[in-house]
C-alpha cells in the first residue's frame, strides 16, 4: 500500500514529461532562431556543462531567471560557433526564455489540481536535480506548499541517478521503499534509481532526449500526471 509519494520535478511537473532539450528547441523555432537542431543540442550540452561547473545560478532567481542565464549560455556558444550574430542574442534569449516560462507556467497549473489532490491524501516530497534555488522557484509558481519536505542535489550533496537521492526522500517521509511512490519522467535518473531501493513507480513519458530512451518500454507508463491519482485509487 502506497503510503507516501516522491515527485521529481523538471520535466514531470513542468513539461507534461517531455526533455527540457524539447521545450527549449520549440522555443527557439517560435522566436525565429535559424540554427538547426543538432547545433542546439551541442549547446545545450554545453550549458548545462557550463551550469555545473560555475555558479551562475543563485537561490533567488526563479525560473525566468534560470532560463534567461541558461539559453544566455547556450546562445553565447552559438555565436561563438558562428551559428547565429552575437547581435541577436540577447532579443533571442528574451523570446526564448519566455516561452519556456510560459510553458512551464501552464505545465504547473495543470500539475496542481493533482498536487492538491494527493497532497489531501499522502505525504509528498520533492526530489530534483537543480541549481540550488529550487525552492525559489517552487514559491514563484506557487507550489511550495504541497511538499513536507524538497531535496535538492546542489543541496543534498548528491545528484540522480544515484539512488541515494530517493533514499533521502524515502526517510524524509518516514517510510519503507515499498510504501512509496516515485513520479519521474527520467527513465534513468528516476524509474531505475528508484526501483533499484524498492519504490514503486510512475514513469510520465514524453519526448526523451535520445531515441533509445524513447524506444523503452515499461509496465509504469503513465500518459499525464492525472493518471498518478487513478493509479493511486485502484485496490
């Protein structure tokens, strides 16, 4: 029996489960980028590279500010590849991050009215990898008050796909693995860390970042995050 309930949250709450990489690059199509999609994933890559090994992030900025910083990145690395005018960046990165920020807003309005739901009924906790200002986030879009507790990798000292991330979500919530259910879009940093300590899952699939990811399949498939409370209600 499911007594309480870990969500991960880039990408299960913020994107119907879809790679960031995905909403990012319909970002870039809508605000008229003329780079092709294997330049932006390179510097996508880059960006994140870059995110972790210098703090450009800090515990204030809410999600606006995370993506203005991180296409800022990825747009630099474009220009310096010759891929688009330095000139039109920072117009780009404005149009870019908005969009981005607009998605993930409609995202977060669909994902709480399941939020309320269970929160009603379980215990939730939030376990994400982020840049150490998740709960900034969390408070701009309204949210924080769903979770008992967050666990954040810049702050735990540990990042997914290592379980012991989970396990830290687990003893949060005072329970035993098997208690607990753990809803990721992440096949690897979610559904098999988690089912490697003996959590239940709920894999929210949606546009992965590779095709071989895209190819798995698993009996813990769900389509949307309203699923989690069907799930949830069957003996």
């Amino acid at each position: 029996m499911i007594k309480g309930i870990i969500f991960d949250y880039g990408g299960t709450l913020d994107s119907r489960g879809d790679h960031w990489s995905e909403v990012l690059w319909r970002g870039y199509v809508e605000a008229g980028a003329e780079v092709d999609k294997a330049a932006f994933r390179d510097a996508y890559v880059y960006a994140e590279r870059e995110l972790a090994r210098t703090r450009h992030i800090l515990p204030q900025h809410n999600f606006r500010d995370v993506l203005l910083i991180k296409v800022g990145i990825e747009l630099e690395y474009l220009a310096n590849a010759g891929k688009i005018r330095l000139d039109d960046s920072t117009v780009l990165a404005q149009k870019i991050a908005g969009y981005g920020y607009d998605a993930a807003r409609r995202c977060i309005e669909e994902a709480r009215a399941v939020l309320e739901t269970l929160s009603a009924r379980y215990p939730l906790v939030l376990v994400s990898n982020f840049y150490g200002n998740i709960e900034s986030v969390l408070a701009d879009f309204g949210i924080s008050r769903y979770f008992k507790t967050v666990i954040e990798s810049a702050v735990a000292g540990v990042r997914k796909p290592d379980p012991h991330i989970f396990q830290l979500g687990v003893d949060a919530l005072g329970l035993s693995p098997e208690e607990v259910l753990v809803v990721g879009d992440s096949y690897k940093k979610d559904i098999l860390p988690a089912e490697s300590i003996g959590c239940r899952v709920a894999w929210l699939k949606g546009k992965g970042w590779s095709d071989d990811e895209d190819a798995i399949v698993h009996p813990a498939i769900i389509a949307e995050l309203s699923d989690v409370v069907t799930l949830l209600q069957q003996p």
